[in-house]
C-alpha cells in the first residue's frame, strides 16, 4: 500500500490516469493517491505523473508494499 499526499485537489475522474489508484481530496486543499504498485518502477511512473501536472509533492509513505 502506497500513500502520496500532493498539494492541490484532483477529484476521482484521475483515478485511471494514476493507473487506479484511489484519490481522496482532503478539505485543507491536498489530495492524497491511495493503492498499490508493482514494484518501485511502477512508483516512480506515478511520481513522474505527479510531476507531468505540475503538482507539489509533499509526501510518500509505503506500507508493506514492494515498493
């Protein structure tokens, strides 16, 4: 299990963009991606998306993921 926490809102309709994972707007202005990946390869495709929007990362936490 995989959580990354961005600064801005995405509502679900992104959910396949992030290769389903499920996002969760949060009320202060952040959204947090929620789900699985592969492997650390697969991770690095999302961040790299995350990034692709122009997104403020402020968080990844892993856990007991592969990842």
């Amino acid at each position: 299990m995989v959580e990354i926490r961005l600064d801005g809102q995405l509502d679900a309709r992104w959910a396949d963009w992030f290769d389903g994972m499920t996002l969760l707007p949060h009320d202060d202005g952040t959204t947090t991606l929620v789900g699985s990946v592969a492997d650390q390869a697969a991770l690095h495709g999302l961040l790299r998306r995350v990034g692709d929007l122009g997104m403020t990362l402020i968080s990844v936490n892993a856990h007991g993921s592969r990842a």
